[in-house]
C-alpha cells in the first residue's frame, strides 16, 4: 500500500492550467523528489497534498485513506517551506512545539521531543531566540525540525536549501539523505536544482508544462531521459543539442558536423532518414590537440573552469557551436584555437525532433 | 610589465552612521589591473565589494587613497567624466525606452554613425541571445532577459574599463555556460578591462584571469583562480573558493623524526619526516596546534590507512560526491568515478602529502600548501 | 552624497519649531485659559501671567455653574461619560466585526470582495449630513433616537470602515505559508486565527482602534441630531457653554482640556506600542 498516492490531479489557476491530470505514489520510506524549473507546479503539488489549496479534480490518499477533502490540520503531515515560514512572535522552541501542541503530548513530553530534533539540526543552542535573531541557515534548521518533531508519516520539503548560502547548502545536502532516512518517513522533496535531486531521490519525478515527462531513478533520469527537455534539465553544463538526419553509411547511420561524419552506434540504424536531435553531453566530448579517427575539427573558443572541470567552449567547421568538459587541470594546457573532437559513441542520445522524446537503441 | 590600466592605491569606504559607530567598509585596498585583464571581485554579502566597485565608478566618494585609470586620477570626477561603463545589479534599464534603444543608448550621444550604432547593438545582443526581444519594453521581459539586456548596454561601449555588477546572478542555468564562454571571448578579443562583482565563486573562476578575494573589507588574496585553489593564503580564502568547499580539521602537531598531524577526536595522518620537505617542516615549526586542509578532489577513496563511515554517496551524472563521517563533520570526497558504497559502509581513504595544506591555528595564514612551504 | 551643511540644519530646525509653535500654542494657550477667570480671559492685552484658579475645573465636576444669572446645571461630567461609553463601545463593537471581516477581505477573494471593499471605504468619504435627515427619520419610526444602542449603530459607519481597510492591510502583509504551516502543525482555522493572524496583525488592529476611538469621540454631527441632552458626548455638550449669561470662556476651557485628554493619552501610549512592532523576520530576508 503506498504511503502517498495523488490520482489524476489537476489543477487551473484562471486560465492557465498548472496541473494536468498527473498521478504519483511513493512508498513507506522512499523519496520522491519532484523536480523541475521554475513555475513549473511544484509548490502547488505540495500544496495540495498538505490541503492548504484545493484541486479541480483527482483524488489524494494518505496512508490508504481518501483525504481529499480533509482540512489540512487531519492530515498528519509535516511541511517545511522555502521561504521557513516561522512564526515571527515565538522563539524557536515555541515554533518547532506548535507541531506538537496540538496532540496529546505532556509538556515534559514536547521538551523532550523539542530538544532531540534540535540537537539533531544543531540548533539546540539557539531555541530561546526569536525567528529574527536566528541566521538564515538557522532559520532553515528551525523549519526542518518543526516539520520532523512530530515524527510524520509524511514528510514534505518544499526547496528547503534554496534560500540558504551555497557552503551551508552543500553541507545540508550531504546530511540530508542520512537524516531523512533515520526519520523513516515517506519524502516528497521539491527542488529546481538537478544535483540536489540526484543527490537525494531513490526516484526523481520531473515535472514539466503540468505533467510528468518521466518519473525513474536518477540513473535512469541521467542515463535514458524520456525526452530531449528532460535531459536538458540534468547536467551542467547542459548536453549539446545537434539537430540532424542521420543518414546510413555501410550500415552505420552517420551525421554531419561542419563537413565530418560521425557514427552512432549500429542499435540506432532505424533512425536513419528521420528527423533527429542527438544529443551529447558535455563530459561525453573528448578533446585533443592532436587527430584522433572519428574526430572532427573544432576551435576552442573559450576555457572556463568550473569547479575542478573545465569547460570549452567549442566552435565546429559549420559555425554550431558544442560545450565539452574535462576533469582536471586541464586548464593549465588548453589554449585557444584549433584542435580535434570526438564523441563516446555509447554516450550518445537520440531523440525525435518533432516530439522530443527520446528513441530508444534496438538490439539486434 | 604589462601596462597597468587601474590602480587603487590605499582606498577606504568609510560609511557615517548618524547616532551609531561609523562602518569601514573597505580599508586600504591596494590593487593593480593590467590592461585587458579581467577581474573579480569575490566575496559574501557585506565584504566591501560593491563599495569598491561603485568608488571606481563614481557613485560613492572616495573616504581616502587615490584611484587612477588610464594615467588619469579619477577619484574626484563625476562618473560620466571617467570613460567606465557599468552594467548595474538592479538592471537599471530605463522604462520608456525599448531594450534596443537602451542598449544604444550611449552610443547615440557619441558621434557615430547610426549604421554602425545598428549593427553593434545587433552583435552584442547575438551574443546574448536577446535578438528577439530588442523591441519590447524592459516592463514586459523576464529577469534574466533584462540582465542581459542591461549586460549588453554596458559592453556595446567603448570605455577605458567596464565594471559589472552581478552580471549573471539571474540567469536561467541553461544558459550560463554558453554565456560565460562568449562573455569570456568578447572581453579578450578586445581586450575589455572589466571587473565584476560576484558572491558565487564559481562565477569568479569561470570567468577572471584574477580574482580578488575581499572578507570585512580587507584583500584576502588577489591571485588567479588557479592559484587561489592550489595556493590560498589563508583559511578564509581556502574554505571560500571552491565547491566542495575544502574540508578543514583541527589537529595537533608534532614535527619530530615522525610528522603526525592527530585530528581532534579524529584520524592521526601520519608521515615519514622524508615525505614532507624540510622546507614545509620549517614553516610548520615548533606549533603545536594547526589547521589541516585537503580539497575534495585530492582525498584518494577505496585504499589507506584512514577508514570511516559513509554518510552519503551522491552520484551526479558526471562526478560523484561522497561524504565520510571523521571528527564529528564531514569529509567530503569527489571522484569523476562512480564510487560503490553505500551510506552506512565503511570506506578506506588516503590524504597524501602533496594534498595537504596547513594553516596557522591562531591567525588563519597559510603555511604550506603540499609539498611547497607558503 | 548625503551631507547637510549646518546652515540647513540650523534652517530645518527653525522650520520646525515654526511648525511646532503654529500647531501647538492654540493648545496650549487653551490650556492656560482653563485655569483663568472670565476676566482674566477676556483682558486686552491679553497676559501671560495671572494667579490660576480652579473654579473652572470645579464648576464642570459639580455640575453647578456660577453666574450673573443664576445658577446654571452643567451636565459635563455626564457628557464626559457619554463619550467614553459610546467611543469604546462602538470601537469594540466595530472590532468584533471588522476585524474577522478584514480577515475575510484579505485571505479569500470572493467574487464581487474588492467592489464590496470599496463601498464599506465608500461611507468614510460621504459627509455625515447626507444621510442624517433621512437617518433621523428611520430612527424615529424604530424608536432608536435618543439611545445609546441607535447611536452606536450610527457610529459603524465611522469605524468599520477604517478598521477594515487598515487591519485588511496588516492581514495581507502576513505571509500565508505562516498560516499554513500552523495548520499543517495540526491546528484548526480557529486557533490559525486567534494564535498567529490576530497577535501578528496586533500593531495595525491598535492603530485601527485608536483611529476610529479618536473619529468617534470627535463626532459632532451625529450625536447632534440623534440624541438629546443626557445621551450627549462632549463635543455636543460644548454647546452648553454658550449661555443666556454669555459665553464661559472659561468652563469652555476647561472642558476641552479634559475632553482631549482621553484621546492624547491613548495615543501617546499606544505609539510606543506601534513604533515597537513586530519584525517579520521569521520569513527570510
């Protein structure tokens, strides 16, 4: 029996239709990350799970009951929002209890629940503050803890890292899975950045234009995205986009870049003569000063490093131009100016260029 | 030599504050920048940056030093005065005018012909893929396009320095590696002095030949990415640049026949007195205590002598990010491998010498980075 | 860029104190005149010296006027309670109602809220008298001239009105996730309510409050026509003062010095209250 199961919810604001008949479920235990840019639906979702905004149709079950209708305090879930929404006239331990002061627990018993989270979050030191006195990385802790301490079936973390600064950020996202797991809660965690999704999800929901484009495990995500949006989402830098009809070549179908032919391999014959875009990603681009077979030229236009990568911005015969990365220093070696790639012909992705989605390799 | 373009010689910001102590934000910054080069100013948010940044343009009065551009003392003069052009963080584009006749904007006063006014406005925006929007009003386009827009008005000029503000904080990430690298070519095909201001040290690296690391309004380090990382000169700058920020330990020392860094509550690195250079062993000196660093990329996973437990094993397509659980924090490791260890394990790691930085536990200096003394 | 020279400061400092005298002496001259006789009062050249009396102040309190006519009955200190009960009254009662109602106007649009909205703003800009006539009548086909209940009823139309435009403000100001977080806590609307929204619009539901507090003791109009003598407030009742023996300058005094001293120590105390808000620093920024 799942956890939590959203049925065929839809949901219209004016005219616009942020939701459009999507179904998720998540089991005891698992998170789910719902990821996807900006605008893209994912407050709303959570927001109708918790209640505090009603849907135009499907149904929500919690735990195996129908709670479409429930108000949201019958729910049982905690909730921790972007932007902490912390009650500004009480202090923190006050802020983090509220999630208990409505049950049936003693005082002595809410001290104790209250102190166990915060040590947990390390802010134990700072429960006698009021919210404006707390720093923004202890402001977030304080909304975690508040959504923990009841110990909730089900969890739901809307972007809570977003607005904290990037060394905190990091550091949150390590002890995050560990922590979420000790909980034991089912999670549905919003985020707009890939890395945190990855990083966090047994399975990733990507939500685009109102629906899920594909719901898998981050490998897969990564690996065999559903569509060429989907893959655009995942990685940085985002994966080169080569609009092509690849032809067929002694049995291989080959494209063209700036005058060369490059091959995929043979599993993709059956997209020979249709319209494609293959995709490639950035770290699937090997570069070289010197020709390598299956390479074709390039100019190095620029050499940006990028946290221990580099990233080249590449210029083909045709003018198109290409993001390749290496690990390392390269930086130290690469100049500008002519040079050879080449791509990991297993790495490659093809997907229809009318429909976007994916074609998938035929094994003969 | 290469020729120097700007000089800031002992500049101070100093803010009054009516009924309240006085803020030094910036105190006696010394920098040099050469002509072409282009440089970041780096730090969080309070730092003295933006005040720096706005002194050399004009809209903050100098409280004390001297600042030079291009042979000419600039401190004094009103901005338009000083031949700089600034893409400001707030986007500034002016409401009544289409992005086009922003971007044009200065070019028009100037005496050149509207031909060449068209197609420079027509280029700068190619490069920042505003083309489609060059005749709508800046009240109808997105964030990002108005930055970019705002980004465009600045580098279409021909000025003696171009000071940007922030330029990409709010751009779509889809569209910041592309950006960076033509950014990065416009400015050193024509040799573009330019500073920028950033928070985001990744941002600095991608796009400076330097990088000036500010911290309370003091200069931490004005060095190129490279050296920043391998080199930093003290513990600010070290945990600062870079992500993963590098991982730091207290420890006690002893540097004797044996050099044995011990963690608190932690692992004890331990080496040969031959593998570290005399040269390191003398800066380390009779202390006792230290900072010991090691970036996430240089601690070596699956053999040594250390073992901890994994707290997290993140694989993010192109790398992998593993945390271990040493002294109470973590460390955090980084492999363009995927690594087989799942949260709970127990993983063997290394930190060789020529990994190690160590740091002053009192003052935060650097004393030596690997294998060299700092 | 920001520096006064002194001789703007010493300018700016002359400019208020003009500003200061020119609002204030009128006060304060009326102040003095409470602790003069009629004589003293009416003296040209007027004085700023002159042995205070009391008279003034113990002529309002017992009721009991001495003239060259006679003993009059002043029925201040009656009218002096008519205005405290029918100002706190009517604020409470406007309270209870407006501030669940600016509740409602803030959080839940409702087809036709900003047009109803906007004619509950609408009674604050037609002057009193254009319903008066027609209000008196109503009154005495219902009996309700001359009570405290018909007066109190009259006096909505001055505070709710504010008290819904200013507290709906304050509403809107909180952040919903607050609210939604509380529920989600496990808490009803109610508690929502009364725990987080009221104690967090507090400030604007002070202000609202003592705003319509000073409206309604102001009123002159309505009291005027609807009520009559012992259900008087004390702007009506100013008009007593106005006797067949002449006009008692002094009493007149001395009773605007205790009608005001309500309304000024109320505000004076609830500025602390306001200047010392709340910081919303429980959302980030």
């Amino acid at each position: 029996m799942a956890q939590m199961a959203i049925e065929r919810v839809s949901k219209r604001f004016k005219t616009n239709t942020v939701l459009d008949d999507v179904s998720l479920s998540a089991e005891t235990g698992e998170i789910v990350v719902v990821f996807g840019p900006s605008g893209s639906g994912k407050t709303v979702l959570l927001r109708l799970i918790a209640g505090v905004e009603d849907l135009d149709a499907g149904s929500i079950s919690l735990q195996g009951k129908d709670v479409t209708n429930a108000a949201p305090e019958a729910r049982g879930l905690g909730m921790a929002f972007q932007n902490f929404a912390l009650f500004p006239h009480m202090s923190a331990f006050d802020n983090i209890a509220s999630a208990l002061t409505a049950g049936a627990s003693s005082k002595s018993q809410i001290l104790s629940k209250v102190e166990a989270v915060a040590r947990l979050l390390k802010i134990g030191h700072v429960l006698q503050h009021a919210p404006r006195e707390l720093s923004n990385g202890q402001k977030q802790r304080t909304a975690l803890a508040r959504a923990l301490v009841s110990d909730p079936r089900i969890l739901l973390l809307d972007d809570p890292l977003r607005n904290v600064d990037a060394k905190l950020r990091y550091e949150m996202r390590m002890e995050l899975p560990s922590l979420l797991k000790t909980s034991g809660s089912t999670v549905l965690y919003v985020t707009q950045d890939y890395k945190e999704a990855m990083a966090l999800g047994d399975r990733i929901a990507v939500l685009l234009d109102g629906k899920f484009a594909q719901v898998a495990t981050p490998a897969q995500v990564y690996r065999e995205p559903a569509s060429l949006d989907v893959a655009r989402l995942f990685g940085d830098p985002t994966v080169n986009v080569i609009p092509t009809t690849p032809t067929l070549e002694n049995g291989l179908p080959v494209f063209d870049i700036g005058g060369a032919s490059i091959a995929l391999p043979s599993s993709y014959a059956h997209v020979a003569g249709r319209a494609c875009v293959v995709g490639v990603r950035p770290e699937s681009i090997a570069v070289s000063e010197a020709f390598a077979s299956g390479a074709f030229p390039v100019e190095v236009v620029a050499v940006t490093p990028l946290n221990e990568k580099s990233v080249l911005l590449l210029r083909a015969g045709d003018g198109r131009e290409l993001l390749a990365s290496e690990a390392g220093e390269g930086e130290l070696t690469r100049r500008r100016g002519p040079a050879c790639a080449s791509f990991d012909r297993d790495a490659m992705l093809v997907f229809d260029a009318a429909s976007g989605l994916r074609i998938a390799p035929q094994s003969h | 030599m290469a020729e120097i373009t700007l000089a800031l010689e002992n500049v101070d910001k100093i803010y009054q504050r009516r009924g309240k102590a006085p803020v030094r934000a910036v105190k006696a910054l010394n920098m040099a920048i050469e002509a072409g080069e282009i440089v970041a100013l780096l730090g969080s948010s309070g730092c003295g940056k933006t005040s720096t940044l706005r002194m050399i343009a004009g809209f903050e009065e100098v409280s004390a030093g001297k600042i030079t551009l291009a042979g000419r003392r600039i401190e004094q003069l009103a901005p338009a005065k000083r031949n700089v052009a600034m893409a400001f963080e707030g986007y500034s584009l002016y409401p009544p005018l289409t992005v086009r006749n922003n971007i044009a904007f200065a070019l028009k006063s100037s005496a050149m012909p509207s031909a060449q006014i068209h197609s420079a406005v027509q280029d700068v925006a190619a490069l920042l893929e505003i083309e489609p929007i060059l005749d709508r009003y800046p009240s109808s386009i997105s964030g990002g396009q108005q930055q970019r827009a705002s980004l465009a008005r600045a580098l279409v000029r021909s000025a003696d320095l171009y000071l940007l503000d922030e330029p990409m904080g709010q751009l779509e990430p889809q569209l910041r590696a592309v950006l960076r690298g033509r950014l990065k070519n416009l400015l050193l095909e024509r040799r573009m002095t330019s500073i920028f201001v950033t928070h985001d040290q990744t941002e600095a690296n991608a796009l400076a030949d330097r990088i000036a690391v500010m911290e309370d309004g003091v200069l931490q380090q004005f060095a190129g990415p490279r050296e920043l990382k391998d080199r930093p000169a003290n513990l600010f700058v070290a945990t600062f640049v870079g992500e993963p920020p590098m991982n730091v330990f207290d420890a006690d020392a002893i540097n004797a026949d044996r050099v044995r860094f011990m963690v608190a509550d932690g692992p004890a690195l331990d080496f040969a007195a031959s593998d570290i250079p005399t040269g390191v062993r003398s800066a380390i000196g009779s202390r006792s205590r230290v900072v010991v660093g090691v970036r996430p990329h240089s601690v070596r996973l699956g053999a040594g002598a250390q073992d901890a437990r994994v707290i997290s094993n993140q694989w993010l397509g192109d790398q992998t990010h593993i945390a271990l659980e040493v002294a109470g924090k973590l460390l955090v490791a980084v492999s363009h491998a995927p690594v087989a260890a799942k949260s709970g394990e127990r993983l063997r790691y290394s930190i060789a010498p020529d990994a190690l930085h160590v740091f002053d536990a009192s003052s935060g200096a650097a004393l030596s980075h690997g294998l060299e003394a700092a | 860029m920001e520096h006064s020279s002194p001789l703007e400061k010493v300018l700016r400092g002359l400019a208020i104190a003009l500003i200061m005298i020119f609002f204030l002496f009128p006060i304060f001259w009326i102040f003095l005149m409470s602790f003069q006789t009629n004589e003293d009062i009416l003296r040209i050249p007027p004085s700023l010296f002159f042995s205070p009396t009391l008279s003034n102040y113990q002529a309002l309190i017992t009721g009991k006027l001495e003239t060259v006519s006679g003993t009059l009955d002043i029925a201040f200190m009656r009218n002096l309670w008519n205005s405290v009960l029918l100002s706190t009254v009517s604020v409470g009662l406007a309270l209870i109602l407006g501030v669940p109602a600016a509740y409602a106007f803030a959080r839940y649009k409702f087809p036709l809220s900003e047009d109803i909205a906007f004619t509950l703003l609408s009674f604050r800009f037609a002057p009193p008298l254009l319903v008066l006539l027609p209000l008196s009548l109503y009154y005495q086909q219902i009996g309700l001239t001359d009570t405290y209940v018909g007066l109190i009823w009259v006096y909505q139309l001055i505070a709710l009105p504010l008290i819904l435009w200013i507290v709906r403000g304050y509403f809107e100001d909180i952040s919903p996730d607050i609210e939604s977080a509380y529920r989600i806590s496990g808490h009803s609307w109610w508690r929502t309510f009364t725990r987080i929204a009221v104690p967090l619009a507090g400030p604007g539901i002070a202000a609202a409050g003592l705003l319509a507090f000073i409206f309604c003791w102001n009123n002159f109009v309505f009291a005027l026509i609807l009520a009559s003598a012992d259900k008087q407030p004390v702007t009506v009742g100013s008009l007593a003062f106005v006797t067949a023996a002449g006009i008692q300058y002094g009493q007149i005094a001395a009773a605007i010095v205790l009608s005001i001293t309500p309304t000024l120590a109320i505000a004076l105390w609830a500025q602390r209250y306001l200047v010392e808000g709340l910081s919303l620093g429980a959302v980030k920024g």
